[in-house]
C-alpha cells in the first residue's frame, strides 16, 4: 500500500465471506474476451472507474452475486452500439447469482459495457432536465462521473462542436475555450472536489440503529484485520468500506498534522460525509476546508459531543449529507464549472396542493415559500370552494411562480388533482397535503433521492406523527428510512412528469388517490424509494381520515413524545408554535375525503 493512503481503524469485517473474498475479477480471454466476476453490483460500479476498464472488449460475460431491490424488479440494458446479442439471467428467487452476457459486432471499452450491464442489475436514472451539456473525456476516466454519464474520446467536428464540456487533463487545452474543464485526477475538476453521488450517497443508512465510530487516519498505510485501507489517489471509498461507513454514528478524522494532498484529503471527507456517518472533524486545515463547499465546512466546523441526543445526530447527519450531495454532486455541480451558467442544474419542481379547506393554507403556502430549492413553483387547486381574498394576497407577494386552479366541486378528488397537475410546468411533480407540516428543505431532500436512488417515485415515511387533540408530536417505527419501499406518505410522493403520465396519472377517485398512484407505478414495473423522514409531519386529527384505526394506534407505536412539534430546525424554525392549528383542522375534518 503507498505512504500515501487512508486508513479507517476499528470496521468490522464486512458482512458475508463472498464480498470479502472475491471483491470483483476482471479475467481476460483471447480475442477480446472478457469474464467478470463480482460479489455485488456495487462492486462493478467500483470498476468502472479503474483505468483497465478502458480497455477494449468485444465479449463479455458478467457474473454477480445479485439481490433485487424490490420483489419481483428486473431492469434492462442500456442501448450499446455495435451489438450483436445480449442475454440476461437472473436467480429464480430474490437472490442469487446473475449473469449479463454481451457480444458485439466490433470492440467498444469494458467500462461503456459494464455501464450497460448494471442497468440490467440497479436502477440508474439521470434526473428530468429540459436542457444538459454532452461530456466527453480525453486521458481520464473520472470516478466522480455517475455510470449512466457516457464518457468517451472527444469526436471530430460535425456541423455542430463535438462536445459541450470537456474533461482533460491536457495543459495544452485553451481553459478560454467554453466547456473545458481541468481533470487534474480523478476526484476533482475544475478546482473543484467531485463525487458520484449515484455511488456515495446514504442508501441503505440505518439512521436510528446506526452505532460505533471509526477513525480515519491519512499518511501512511495501516493494517490488520479491523482495517480498511486505500490509495489517497484512488476511488476513494470502495463498496465495502461504503457499507461499513454507512453502518457507524461517527467517524473522526484528526488531520491538524495533515501535510499531503488538500484535494485528496477533501475527498476522501466529502465521500464519508455523504454517506451520513457523522464527520467529527475539529482539526482541518485551511487548505482542505477551501475546497469543501461552503455550506459542508460550516456544517463541519460545529462540534459534535459525546452522549449527543441521539435525534440531533440524525438531524446533524442529514445536514452534513444533504450538503456534501448539493455541493459536490457531479451531476448538479459540473454544468456550472464548464461554463454552462444558463442552464439550470437542477430540474423544475411543480408543487400541487388541491384543498376543499381554503382556512388551513396559510401554514402550508408558508413553508412552501420559504423551501431552499431554488426551482419550485407552487400550483394550489382550490376544490369547489372559491379563492379567499387572503389568498390573491399572498400569491402577489409571493417571489415563486404560483398558479390557483378552480375545480368544480362535482369533480372527484382523483379527477382534480389531475387537472391541477396538467397546469403545472415542472419536470418533476410533488404532492402536498394540506393540514401536514413541510420543513424548508423537505423539496430538496426529495430531489437528491431521486437522483441517487434511480427509482421512479420517493418520499418520506409518516414516522412523525402529531396528533391534534393531544397538541404532541411522536416518533414511530416506519419501515427502513433510505431504502426502497413498497409506498410512501402521499403527502410526499415526487415523481417525474413523464413517469406519472407513463404510468396512467392520477386515477379518477373520490378517496385513497395516493394509494391509486402508488399502485399503477408499481404494476408498471417502477420502484419506490422512501429517504429519512425529517422534515415532514403527518397531521391526525380527532375525526374524519378515510383510514382511522384510532389514536391510540399511534400512541402504542410511539418510540418518543414531544409536546407541539419536535424542536428541531428540520420541521421549519416556527414548528413549536404549529399545533395552533389545530382548530381549524378539526373544524374542517368533514372535508375528509381529499386526504387521498
């Protein structure tokens, strides 16, 4: 191992013996032939990014240990030029071996291959944009570009430039020249410290089991069997180690001493900061924190104590994860470096609120006005009841793009709703409730998720809980946080535009539209992906839910209570003072049938 490595003391050795001991196998045939052999498809994602990736293949044969995502989900391969047959077997039950099989008319690189494969074995999704620039790479393979980016050798000129942004690591590039981007190596370009979020992210991530603390230690190589180890100049962190990192509270990383590479240090801590393992970093040098976003050094600049309430460390978790993905995200961060400021890195979000209850909006069009995501508009249906005056009041002081649809009330609520979303513009649509509570970065969270998660439709759990009568908050066990689901809050769904009206839309019924949509992605072979449930507060009032299993269901449930709302910054910075509303939903509960 070279001196200049990292080392995370005290990890336990990864779960099963296969991922330890095979790890991924790249055996080379005559004739351009080529067998893989992985414990996981996370393991191929690791090889994509190895220089001997780029090496030219004409048949290739994967085999992996695999586990579908969901019961019953199978992806297929990404369109490769040049090929002749592929065939895809997967284990008869959940888990098992599968095997992609390739074979090409003439030779084209392992990586654009294996890239195709995984499709086959892992939702890998770009996000919705109406515009994006065309990457090309000359002399690198960078790690920090996700695998359904297509990175290839720059083409000659056509009638229009070959490519819009390219990566280079050539001093003898015009840096005048729009779109070139310096890759000085392979986890950063243009100054900047980059990752691939589809790879590093928190997926999986059991925030409120997660135990232990690591260690994190630059310089030279440690060993041993508690040890994972790795080359500073590297990928940063492999499958394994990801899986590791992910499962521990904390790691602490002491780097006042650190005199090596700032941008390989940098690295390394924006890939474990996204993961959502705690970053207890009190000691970073000037260097390495110039280039962590701002955002992610401020967040890692705040101290993190021994015995902290565990709550808080959830909450310190997805703020340092959240700002690691936004900030260093490849995807949403390299337009802007290669000098493609107009167009936007980020998809349009269409909020749809449809209420028959215009008396409870002013909550709700408030914490809609004051989301962090920069490109939302807000599209309230008002079901057959007439705009307040309080409400044209609001939308002309409003800074986001607001549109009021009236729906007649004979219209059902199913009917409605998809005659809001059809006046909506945004690439991506998200449903909001009326009487629930949305913390400012609840939009934000749901957009990262489905960058990361490739799936279909996300949300959050109702694991907050408020109950009305009893003016308190609780926590309950909602499934798996940062994994996919079989559904979501309805409150929260965000799905793509196009996959919304692929999948049918919103079907025409007075009651249970979330569970109608939900449903129909399902059946059309989509997947569900449930992120961390801060952020959003389901309301239960006295009466008047289509499904009402009684209050004390929720009360049995309770992990832990809290009078109003919980006194976290997630929830919105006046969340205390929210059970005020109270009144007003229980006056307007016998307009239950819009609760979807």
């Amino acid at each position: 191992m070279p001196s200049s490595s990292w080392s995370l003391l005290d990890c336990p050795a990864p779960a099963g013996r296969l991922k330890r001991w095979l790890g991924v196998r790249v055996i080379r045939l005559p004739r351009q032939r080529v067998v893989i052999v992985a414990a996981g498809p996370g393991q191929l994602r690791d090889l994509l990014a190895q220089p001997s990736s780029a090496v030219p293949a004409r048949s290739v044969r994967i085999m992996v240990y695999w586990q579908a995502v969901r019961p019953g989900w199978a992806g297929a391969i990404d369109p490769l030029p040049r090929l002749r047959r592929h065939r895809i077997s997967l284990p008869l039950r959940r888990r098992g071996l599968a095997s992609v099989t390739f074979a090409l008319h003439e030779p084209l690189p392992l990586r654009d291959i294996v890239r195709s494969g995984l499709s086959a074995l892992l939702p890998v999704r770009r996000l919705p944009m109406p515009a994006s620039p065309d990457i090309a790479a000359t002399g690198v393979l960078p790690a920090f570009l996700p695998p359904a980016a297509r990175v290839r050798p720059l083409p000659p000129p056509d009638e229009i430039r070959p490519t819009d942004v390219l990566l280079t690591d050539d001093p003898a590039a015009d840096p005048s020249a729009a779109g070139v981007v310096f890759a000085s190596d392979r986890l950063t370009a243009g100054g900047a410290v980059l990752l691939d979020a589809i790879r590093i992210n928190p997926r999986g991530r059991p925030d409120r089991t997660a135990t232990g603390e690591l260690t994190l230690v630059l310089g030279e190589a440690r060993s041993g069997p508690t040890v994972r180890s790795g080359p500073l100049d590297g990928i940063g962190l492999d499958q394994l180690t990801l899986e590791t990192v992910r499962r521990r509270a904390t790691v602490a990383a002491d780097l006042a001493g650190w005199s090596g590479d700032p941008a390989a240090a940098a690295a390394l801590l924006v890939q474990i900061a996204a993961t959502g393992a705690v970053l207890r970093a009190p000691h970073l040098p000037p260097a390495v924190v110039k280039l962590l976003s701002p955002e992610l050094a401020a967040v890692l600049a705040e101290p993190v104590g021994i015995g902290t309430d565990p709550v808080a460390l959830e909450v310190r978790s997805i703020r340092q994860r959240r700002a690691a993905l936004r900030g260093h995200a490849a995807e949403l961060v390299l337009p802007r470096l290669a000098a493609f400021p107009q167009l936007r890195a980020l998809p349009a979000v269409s909020a749809i609120l449809m209420t028959r209850r215009p008396e409870l909006l002013v909550p709700v069009l408030d914490a809609l006005e004051k989301q962090s995501y920069p490109e939302l508009e807000i599209v309230v249906g008002l079901h057959g009841c007439p705009p307040p005056s309080a409400l044209a009041a609001w939308v002309s002081r409003c800074a986001r793009p607001v549109q009021v649809v009236e729906v007649p009330a004979g219209v059902d609520f199913g009917t409605g709703l998809g005659i809001v979303t059809a006046r909506s513009h945004g690439s991506l649509v998200t449903k909001v409730d009326d009487d629930d509570t949305y913390g400012p970065e609840h939009v934000w969270d749901l957009v990262l998720a489905r960058h990361y998660s490739g799936a279909t439709m996300v949300g959050k759990g109702a694991e907050f809980v408020h109950l009305e009568e009893r003016a308190e908050t609780i926590r309950r066990r909602f499934g798996n946080a940062e994994s996919y689901a079989e559904s979501v809050a309805g409150g929260t769904i965000l799905i793509g535009r196009g996959d919304l009206e692929n999948a049918g839309g919103w079907r025409p019924v007075p009651r249970s539209v979330d569970l109608g949509v939900i449903t129909r992605v399902k059946a059309d072979g989509g997947l569900i992906y449930r992120t961390h449930p801060f952020g959003y507060v389901y309301h239960r009032r006295a009466k008047g839910h289509t499904w009402d299993p009684g209050q004390q269901y929720f009360l049995d449930q309770a992990l832990r209570t809290w009078p109003g709302l919980p006194p976290y910054g997630e929830f919105g910075a006046a969340s205390a003072g929210r059970s005020g509303v109270a009144g007003l939903a229980v006056a307007g509960a016998a307009q239950a049938d819009q609760d979807g």
